[in-house]
C-alpha cells in the first residue's frame, strides 16, 4: 500500500510539475494569423460559430471523491449566434458531452439599450460567476454553492437592459423553474428571477469594479435542485450578492448565496455559501489566484470548505491551460488533496 501512495504522489508532483512548466513556457510570437483567418471567417455579426473543448484530468492520491482518478471531456460545445435585421437575434449551443445535449436555444429581440427580451432556453439571471461562460471562469469548476443554489438554464422570457448606460444593468425573467430535462413546467406556477448589477465610475482607466444582487423565489412540484434534492417540492427563496474588482494585475471577486427551502413535507432548510478569490498576472499570459470556497447545505449533506489554488496560462487566443490545488479545510492530510487539470480550445 505505502509503495502504490508513494508512485501515485511522485506521479501527481511530476504532473503538476510539468504542467507549471508549461504554464511558463514563453511563447515564440505575438502574431496568430490562423486565429486571424478563423476570426475572419467564422465571426461573422449575421453569423457566428463558436467552439469549446475541454479535458479535464482529476486525481488524489487516496480517493474518497466521487469517480476515479483519471481524464474526461467535461465540455464538446459548438454555438451558433447572429443579429438579424430589425433588432432581432438567436443563439443557439449544444454540449455533445452532457445530456440533454441543448444548452441554449434562444431568440432574441433589441428594442433598444434599455430593453432586449430574450425568448427560449438559457441561464436564469442570477449570479455572476454562473453568467460567466464555461471558458472563461477563474478556476476549472465554479465554486461549490454557485453549482448547488443558482437556479440553472431555464426555458421562459427574460427583459433586460440598462437605466444608465454603462453604469446600472438590470434583468428580470419568468421561467418553468425545472430547468430543461422534460422540456415543460413541472407545475402552473413560474420561478421568478432577477438581478441589477452596478457599475460604478472610478478614476482609474485600469480599474473596473462591477457589483450585483440577485433574487430568485418560485413553487416547485418537481425541481432538480442537484445534490440537494433532485426532485424537490415545495417553495424556493434565492437572495445572493456579487461583486468583482480588477485594476492592472490585481483581481478580488467574492459572492454569497442564501437560500429558503421549504418543502411540502419535512423540516424547512437554509443553505448557504460564499466564495472569495484573490488573483494575480504574471504576465500577460500568465494568472495565479486563490479563493476560499465554502458551502453549508444546513443538514442536506455534509458542510465543504476548501481552499483552491489556481494557475492559468494563455499560451494563444484560442487555448488556456488551468491548473488547481483544492485543499480540505477540515482533512489534515495531503492524501485528499485533489488536482484538477484543464486543457482547452476555444473561439
């Protein structure tokens, strides 16, 4: 037993090893004129394909998480979006690795700044790090209760626009509330979504800081609320905040979700969580961040507090290498300590 521990931990450190080598490897030239081609050729504002591959490797010494030490493509996707004339618009993404394959299938309609109506299947406006695009998030998964409290894609009709431009945003949806697995409402009643994000004026071209509230409240009859209940009924109440700042190299972000689940028969339970992440550029193709990630499902499973430690290189336009170092708080040992490597292409 010690000598199969001690070749799987020499093999973890030689991968991650090599894997922070590649990291910082210098790139021969700034110019990508395949990339150019391909933006020229497929970006176009009427027509627009994208893509997003990634392969996730995922190993503990000792396992005691769910699957096996090993590799998986967590996501095949291949998007389609356009404007079309009088302010219309559609998009449209799949994930040949997941079921159902449909992620999103929307149109669209811009009657102006302050007001796009979105129609179809999509991610319920609620929280920031769940609005980010699967390639472009800090670390290789979302944090622990941002995947076990935001409502999801759902099908239903969102408003959105801005009262100030560039400076207050706001979205407001009315949706099934079952996500997307049977394709209709599990019940006559909506879940409720809304979120404002504030984007205030700071001196400094450099600095950005955007702040959000989210809410959510609906009545479910047979909602997948995950881990925590994959059939729930009875009412949901969602609040949560938001906030992510960034000025030169520096990143802060941070968000906490609170939740009201109180179902038809059983005790009412309150989960909660929050993440805060600090992050650093190396250079201009290089990325170290940490975050603290804990969740509270109140008695619904087990409490999780972890602390991730990332690596993102850039090597082009198109690619992006991750790199994690997820820490149990509470395990003392570094036999359950994970590591999760991402490779991706995206365009």
């Amino acid at each position: 037993m010690w000598r199969v521990r001690g070749k799987r931990t020499l093999i973890l450190m030689l991968l991650f090893f090599a894997l922070t080598q590649l990291a910082f490897a210098q790139t021969g030239s700034a110019d990508e004129p395949l990339f150019e081609q391909l933006s020229e050729t497929f970006k176009k504002k009427y027509l627009s394909i994208g893509m997003l591959l990634q392969t996730v490797g995922d190993f503990q010494i000792e396992r005691n998480l769910a699957g096996n030490n090993g590799f998986n493509i967590a996501n095949f996707r291949l998007s389609v979006s356009g404007e079309l004339d009088d302010g219309f618009g559609y998009f449209l993404q799949t994930n040949f690795a997941s079921s159902p394959s449909i992620l999103d299938a929307k149109m669209s309609f811009k009657i102006a700044s302050i007001l796009n109506i979105d129609v179809g299947l999509f991610k319920a406006p609620f929280s920031k790090e769940f609005l980010t695009s699967a390639a472009s998030i800090d670390f290789v998964n979302r944090s622990q209760v941002v995947s076990a409290l935001t409502p999801g894609r759902e099908i239903g009709v969102m408003l959105s626009g801005w009262f100030a431009p560039d400076v207050l945003s706001w979205s407001v949806g009315l949706f099934n509330g079952n996500q997307f697995g049977s394709n209709n409402n599990d019940n006559d009643n909506f879940l409720y979504v809304g979120r404002a994000a504030f984007f205030p004026q700071l001196p400094s071209r450099s600095e950005n800081l955007e702040i959000g509230f989210n809410l959510g409240i609906s009545e479910d009859d047979n909602a997948n609320l995950g881990s925590l209940d994959p059939s729930f009924e009875g009412m949901r109440f969602l609040i949560g905040g938001d906030a992510r700042w960034t000025r030169d190299h520096l990143l802060v972000s941070g968000e906490v979700i609170y939740a009201s689940l109180d179902p038809e028969f059983g005790p009412t339970t309150h989960p909660f969580g929050f993440h805060a992440t600090a992050g650093y550029m190396l250079n201009p193709k290089t990325q170290v961040l940490a975050r603290l990630d804990s969740f509270d499902p109140d008695g619904l499973q087990d409490d999780s507090h972890l602390i991730v430690l990332g690596l993102n290189h850039w090597p082009t336009q198109a690619t992006e290498v991750q790199v994690n170092y997820v820490i149990p708080t509470e395990d003392g040992g570094i036999d359950h300590n994970q590591i999760l490597i991402n490779a991706q292409v995206s365009f």
